[in-house]
C-alpha cells in the first residue's frame, strides 16, 4: 500500500495559539508544553524554577495571608503556587516560582521579619517538578557536622593494685554525665609512702569536678583531674564551625542536635546549593580545627528524597511500608518517616522523606520504595500482556473499578495515558482483584471475535461490506484494520456469522450505501481507496481510522511536526490540532505522538539537552558549553554529572583535568611534543625526540631515516 510523506509547510504564525493548562506533560522528569498544533513550544526543568519555605507561622496563617505577604515584598504569583502544609506539629508555607533567582531575592527580603506578631524564618526549598499519582524531589543541600567535645583525663589512685584493678573493671563502660567511661590500671609508683596504683579514666566531659569522681570512684586514695583537651568552652564551640562553614559556600542555616549527653556535637549546616554543599565536604572534612585543641571536624552530606502521593496510595502500601523501614535503616542507615497531609480534601497527598548520609544507599532504598509506590500492573491471563480494555475508559468500567475497591479494599489506579490498571494492597487481596478482572475480559472476550481477512474478504470489505456491517451492528461494533488484514466483531457467534455472510456477498445487504451518502465519492488519504471507519479531519480530507492511526505513528523527526494534512495529494498542509489528534487517536497512540514530538525536539538541540547517563535513566537535564564544573544532581538515580562534560561527575579535577585524563594525557603529551620539537617516525608513527647531534635520526623499529 502506497504510503506519502508529508509535505513540509511553513506553518502560519495564527497557528501558535497561547498555551492551555492542559497542553502540559511530564516526561522524562521535565514539562513539556506543547501548542494549539502540535508542536512543543518549551521545556521547563527544575532549575528553572526556585522555592521557598516560610516556617515559624501561627495556626491562623492562610494561604491568603502568605499571598499578601510575598505581594508587599514585591513577588506577585498566583495563589494556587503556595501550599500550607503542617510539618511535626507547626504550619509552614511553600511556594515555588518560575524563576531560579526567586527564592534569593526572598529569603533576603524576608527572612526574620515580624509577620502576625512573630518572627518568620525563610530557607530555600530545591524545586522539584513532579505530576501524576508519584512526585519525588532530591534535596541535597544540607551537611551533617560532627566535632568531639572537650574532654578530659583523670586518675583516681589506690593504694593496692588489686583495688586498682577491681575498680577499672567495675568502672570500665559506666556512665558518667552522659559519656561511657574508658578506664585502665596503669603500674604502681613507688612513693615515699609506698606503693601507688592508679586508675586512669578517660573520655570525662570538660565539666566533671574531683568531688564528683570522689563520689563515684569512692574507695580511691586520691583523684587526680587533668585539664581540657581545650580551653574554649563547648558552647562556643559551634559560632567557630559556623564561621568555618561560610568560607566554601553561602550557608543558609546551622542548627545544633538536641542530643546533649554525647562526646560528640552535632548540627545540620543547610547551603544555599548542593556545589557548596559539596564543596564544603570537600575543603573542611577531616580538618583540624586549633582552637578546638586540633580535634577534627567531620562533614558527611545529608541526601534527603521526598516523595508526594496520593494519600489512597498511601494507605494501600501503609503496612509495606512499615515493613521497609526497619530494613532500609539496618542495610544503609537510612531514615524512611512518613508526614500525614495538612488538608482533608479527597486529592490529598501525603509526603514520605527518605534521609541518609550515603548517596548509594539512599538510591538503593528509594528504589525499594519506589518499587512499593508503583504498584503492581494487573496483567493479563498469559501472564506477560498488560489488562485492559476499553470498558475502562468508560463510566460503567470506572464504576466496576470502584465496586472492586470497595470489595477487597484495594485501590485500583487507572492510568488512561499507559492503558494499564495498577494495584495498590495486600498481596492476596491483590490477587483476587486480578482474577475478577481477568472474568471481566473472559466475559467481554466470549463476545469479540477477530476475523482474518484473504485477498478477497478484504476486497469485499473495502468495496462496502464493511460499511453493510457497520449499518446493522452500528459503528462501534466493529473494526477493520487494513494493514494487519483483519475485522474485529464485538457481539455474540450470530454477529460474527452475519460478518463473515456479508463480506462473502456484500449485495446481502444493499442498504448500506444508503446510511452513509457521498461516501463513494470519498477516498482515503492515505490508501486512495473509499475509507473504511471514516475519519474526516477539518480541512474535509477523508481518512481510514486505520490508516490515519499508521501514518501518524511515523513522525519522529522535527520536520514531522506538526502534524499536517497530507489530503488533495500531500496538497493540503494543514495543521491538525492539539485537541483534535486527542478526539481522534486512542490514548496510547496519542500519548506515543506526545513523546515521539518531545524526543525529536531533544535530539534537535544536543548542546541544550541530554539524558542522564545512567543506565536505564530517561531524566532531562540542560548542559552547559562552559567549563565551570556545575553539577546536575540527578533526582531519579541519584547520580552527580558534569553538565559540560556529559559524564557522571569528576569530583575533585576540572574539566579540562578530566578531559585529559580521560584521553589518558594526549593532549599534554601533544602540547610536550610541540615544545620539545618530538616528530614521529613516518612509517609505524612512535614518537621520536632528538637529545643532540645532526638532523638526521633513524628510527630503531622501522628502520625509516628521518632529517
């Protein structure tokens, strides 16, 4: 069958309509909006947008209140952009915008400023942009900082080395003003009073006292009490980390642990962005801090995951959940806590925050949660195709769903843009779900049967008998595809039969042509023969449903889109609309156009575009030409990757340091060549350096001379 190309057309300005909410679409953890024709008009990622989150708010804040707020200082949004949400007991705003230099310009106007009698603070947010039933944000801007305390050594003497030494082994491992005791018996002295044994006890906080270790060591002849490690007290301690930490990078926040009783002080340090983060664990980590008695400071980065889902999801995987957490902190140490939603209407989402100090195995531990969140697809009975039919896009199908739900208690997502159902409980209420769907198809599929169509069934097909049909079962009852050579009858065995008799005699029934006038007048675009399921498009061009479906289904360059007419002989040219193509096109079919359009507009624009390059990883993310070493972090596999250089990221050399290496040093070693007047032999090319004497050298492997 003849199938044309699309003509390429100038499409006119009038076509390029402003943007309708509903033209969006995530993919590939970006938003694509597409025009009025087909045509994707912009990419939005994550770091085109900044957020906010305004805390230390009364009970009483409405979202109303935080809209006239941010109007005062200047940032008009919608208020739809501002989320209240109740975060461990206490309101907190947040609002994201469209513009990477918002949540600076706010947090300088705002943080600290008294709004309804108390003072609020503002931090950064990392803008995520998630849609559908599952949204996750990576958040790695903050640093956990550990640094031991002063601490002190004391010996507390006996006057026998068998009361030494029953005193260590009582004492060893006990606590004391919060800290565990490390305690040894060190040799006897001799005095001039006799022999003296001692005990040394270690890892005593800077504030124990000789009275208070005479009270606990209380058969000792004496206490000794040596100095601090340190003279600055601990609680200054955390204004000079403070200082320290502002050096690499613009520190946001510094908050202390409420833990008090630890040899350890511990705070959580939050940058302004993930590089100062990193840069910050890169120059301080391990560094030894003078006026802290040359005790080191520890900085681990803090890689926290946020998840938003359906709060019905939620409660469908509640109890694996439950089950996970306990296992994520044995493998990794990594914390899973689960935050109930501020609102109580039926869309409700509820947030679930995954936190670690490893990269690895918070990635690992989100995809098992991951694993828990996506559910399971009802797969037919052949166990590999996905369950669905078209009954599901139709209120009688929704409502069979829901009485489902309510019979097993499991939540059933149907996902219109894959064609598949989801399934969210129990495992074995999961699985009598599923086999009342497979009755359902059982059920539908007694009364659909597939016809293969030889040369002459399809001849008498295209010639009227599928039109006869048609008129008497009525036009969603059957369906012709022309490419696969086949009819399909949705009805019982007599249906079926009454087909097969028309398309053996289309004169059988006569009055069909009479149902639909003109169309032996018509002939399909694609097929020129009279369309069979007819699609007519608004410029009057006839198509065969089938054929229209196949031609489109070829677009995938960007001279394909958008989607024009290819009536009057590839003539017509005119844009088929946004709208029209979702009236026309079965959802994954329209939904395959979407994403055939938005890949042919990435691969048009490599040096603005690329893919992670993890594995199986499908994220966006816009590169750079400038070697400035800035960092996508990616929020799906976790992985750090150098935006100019395209490559997972080469922590700790430049990208030019890292070009090199990885060319294994051959542009150094071109550069040395030059300077040192290095020339390589003619034949087998090993370069050949002249240390002195005349021009002409004779290369030792292939015997050429060179002068």
């Amino acid at each position: 069958m003849p199938v044309r190309r699309r003509a390429l057309r100038k499409i006119p300005a009038e076509v390029h309509q402003p943007l309708a909410e509903s033209y969006a679409r995530p993919i590939s953890g970006s938003v694509v909006h597409f025009g009025t024709v087909l045509t994707v008009l912009s990419v939005k990622l994550p770091a085109d947008f900044s957020a906010i989150q305004i805390s230390q708010l009364p009970r009483s804040t409405s979202p109303n209140k935080i809209h006239r707020l941010l109007e005062r200082s200047g940032f008009n949004l919608p208020i739809s952009d501002i989320r209240m949400k109740v975060i461990d007991g206490f309101v907190v705003a947040e609002a994201r915008v469209e513009d990477p230099s918002f949540a600076e310009k706010a947090i300088q106007s705002l943080n600290g400023i008294a709004f309804d009698d108390t003072r609020i603070s503002v931090r950064r947010l990392q803008a995520g942009i998630g849609h559908g039933v599952l949204m996750n944000q990576l958040q790695n801007t903050s640093v956990i900082c550990t640094w031991y305390k002063a601490s002190r050594v004391a010996w507390a003497h006996y006057n026998s080395l068998s009361a030494a030494q029953r005193a260590a082994t009582v004492m060893n491992g006990k606590k004391f003003m919060g800290r565990q005791l490390q305690c040894r018996v060190q040799l006897g002295t001799l005095m001039k009073k006799g022999a003296i044994h001692s005990v040394e006890i270690g890892n005593l906080p800077s504030l124990a006292s000789e009275d208070a270790l005479r009270r606990t060591f209380r058969y000792a002849r004496a206490v000794i009490l040596g100095p601090p490690s340190w003279k600055k007290p601990d609680e200054d301690a955390p204004d000079y980390i403070k200082t320290l930490l502002s050096q690499p990078g613009s520190l946001e926040s510094f908050e202390l642990s409420p833990v008090i009783h630890s040899t350890r002080t511990k705070a959580i340090a939050r940058f302004r962005g993930a590089e100062d983060a990193r840069k910050a664990v890169r120059d301080l980590n391990e560094m030894k801090l003078p006026e802290l008695g040359q005790t080191k400071l520890f900085l681990t980065p803090l890689v926290v995951v946020k998840f938003n889902i359906l709060t019905d999801i939620y409660e469908a995987v509640r109890g694996d959940l439950d089950d996970l957490k306990p296992q994520i902190w044995i493998e990794g140490h990594v914390n899973l806590k689960m935050y109930p939603p501020a609102d109580k209407s039926p869309k409700r989402f509820t947030t679930l925050r995954l936190t670690g100090d490893d990269v690895k195995s918070v990635a690992k531990a989100k995809g098992q949660v991951d694993t828990a969140l996506t559910g399971t697809p009802a797969i037919a009975s052949d166990g590999t195709t996905l369950l669905w039919d078209e009954l599901f896009t139709t209120p009688a199908g929704l409502q069979f769903l829901s009485e489902l739900r309510n019979i097993h208690g499991v939540f059933l997502y149907r996902d219109l843009r894959k064609c598949q159902i989801k399934l969210y409980g129990p495992p074995g209420d999961k699985q009598k779900v599923q086999a009342a769907l497979r009755r359902k198809l059982e059920d539908l599929s007694a009364l659909t049967h597939t016809i293969s169509l030889d040369s002459g069934w399809l001849s008498s097909a295209l010639q009227g008998g599928f039109r006869s049909i048609l008129s008497i079962f009525g036009k969603s009852a059957a369906r012709l595809d022309i490419l696969r050579k086949t009819l399909t009858i949705h009805g019982d065995q007599t249906a079926c039969k009454t087909a097969e008799g028309i398309l053996q005699n289309p004169s059988l029934n006569t009055t069909a042509l009479e149902h639909q006038p003109g169309w032996e007048d018509k002939e399909c675009s694609v097929c020129y023969t009279e369309p069979t399921d007819p699609y007519q498009a608004p410029c009057e061009h006839y198509y065969c449903r089938t054929c229209f479906a196949h031609q489109i289904a070829s677009a995938n360059r960007p001279e394909d889109f958008p989607i024009t007419c290819i009536g009057s002989q590839g003539q017509c040219g005119k844009p088929l609309s946004f709208i029209e193509l979702k009236r026309v096109l079965p959802p994954p079919d329209f939904e395959s156009l979407l994403q055939a359009a938005f890949i042919a507009y990435i691969r048009a624009k490599p040096d603005e575009y690329q893919y992670c390059p993890t594995a199986d990883c499908d994220q966006l993310y816009r590169t750079s030409g400038i070697d400035n070493g800035t960092v996508f972090d990616c929020p799906n596999c976790l992985n750090s990757i150098c935006i100019s250089c395209k490559v997972v990221n080469h922590e700790g050399s430049t990208c030019a340091e890292y070009r090199d290496l990885k060319s294994e040093g051959a542009v150094a070693f071109q550069r040395w060549k030059e300077r040192n007047h290095v020339k390589p032999c003619p034949k087998c090319e090993t370069p050949i350096e002249k240390e002195s004497g005349c021009n002409h050298m004779t290369c030792t492997a292939a015997h050429a001379d060179i002068y």
